[in-house]
C-alpha cells in the first residue's frame, strides 16, 4: 500500500470520521445547555478547519495532485496527532 493510500484510508475510516463525532457531540452538548463557553467555541472551530483540511487533502489526492513525499509527511502528521 503506497503512502497515498494509507493517507486516504487514514483520513476516511479515522481522522475525518472522529472529527465528525466530536463536532456531533459539541453541538449535542449546545442544543442541551444552550450555551457554549469560548473555550468550547474555540475547539470547535478548530476541529472545523480540521474537518476542512482532511476534505481539501482528499479532494488533491482524489484529483492526483499529491506526490509521495508528501503524503508521507502528512501521514506521519496525522498519526502523531492521532496518538497524542
């Protein structure tokens, strides 16, 4: 499996998909309570732009715009991210 494909396979079946949930789950909380904090706010807004970032990087590989180099560098990202 090339980096390319461990990139994708990591964004689809992970990153993207706990992004979703965690995103889900703060907007969950925000219909409960009614509120958010800046801090909450904040984090949301992060994981946003994350969730976009994740799309625009499928979006390159699906259009063969990204080399191996790359998709290594940005595996190697990803899993430290995953893992802290």
């Amino acid at each position: 499996m090339t980096k390319i494909e461990q990139l994708k396979n990591l964004l689809e079946n992970e990153i993207i998909q706990d992004l979703e949930a965690a995103i889900d789950e703060t907007f969950q909380m925000v219909e409960k309570e009614k509120t958010i904090s800046l801090a909450d706010r904040e984090e949301l807004e992060e994981m946003q732009e994350m969730h976009q970032e994740c799309r625009d990087i499928l979006i390159e590989i699906e259009a063969n715009e990204m080399d191996e180099e790359e998709a290594g560098e940005l595996l190697s990202e990803l899993v430290e991210l995953k893992t802290e």
